[in-house]
C-alpha cells in the first residue's frame, strides 16, 4: 500500500518572515498617508520602499521561493504551447458565431412552438 505523504514544513522563522513582509506593507500604506505632508517624492518613495522590502522579505521566505518555482515552472509550459495561426483562430470564431446564431434560432422557434401549443391549443388564449 503506497502511501502519499504531504510534507508542509513551516519553521518559525518562515512565519515571522510572512509576518514581517505583512507588517512592511501595512507600514508602507500608513507611511504613504502620513508623508502627505513631506510631498509626493516623500509618499511615493515611501510606498514604493516599503513594498519592494516586503516582496524581498516574501521571496525570501520557503513560500516566497515555492511561489517563484510555481511562476518559472508555469511560465515554462506556456512556452510549450502551440498556439494556433490566425486562420484557424478566426475559423473557429466563425464556428462559434455560427452556434450561437443556430443556437438562439433554434431556442426562438421552441418558444414560439410552446407558446402555440400552450396558449392557442390547449388553453384557447388567442391573441
């Protein structure tokens, strides 16, 4: 009996880099709207500061490094992509329209029919 084991491991010490990365943000947010009064140099370096120290503070963490795994790793399955040509892109939007039109026809004439068979047949309602 093969047995799957999930290893999530969370030292203290990644659990204070998160908390610190969130205490960066919030200070930085705070920082911005008490140096209105130093200018908008002082604001927006402040703001700015603040958030590139927290997603260092992130990316240093066991989180932060899976996070960039995860962006590397998806980024390189994107490129295996065969995207398709232009031709064959516009075809299909064609099909799909094409559908759509047949679809809200076909839907249309089953209300019409029901409405008849409803209201003029069964009910005697004439409009």
């Amino acid at each position: 009996m093969a047995s799957s084991q999930v290893e999530t491991v969370s030292t203290n010490a990644d659990k204070a880099k998160l908390g610190l990365a969130v205490v960066l943000v919030l200070a930085s947010l705070a920082g911005f709207y008490l140096m209105s009064r130093q200018g908008q140099i002082a604001q927006w370096s402040t703001l700015v500061g603040g958030l590139v120290a927290a997603v260092v503070v992130f990316l240093s963490s066991e989180v932060g490094k899976q996070f960039l795994s995860f962006g590397r790793d998806s980024w390189r399955e994107v490129k295996k992509v065969v995207w398709p040509s232009r031709k064959e892109t516009m075809q299909m939007t064609a099909y799909v329209f094409a559908f759509v039109v047949v679809m809200a026809l076909f839907l249309w004439l089953t209300d019409k029919t029901l409405e008849w068979v409803f209201y003029d047949l069964i009910l005697g309602w004439k409009k």
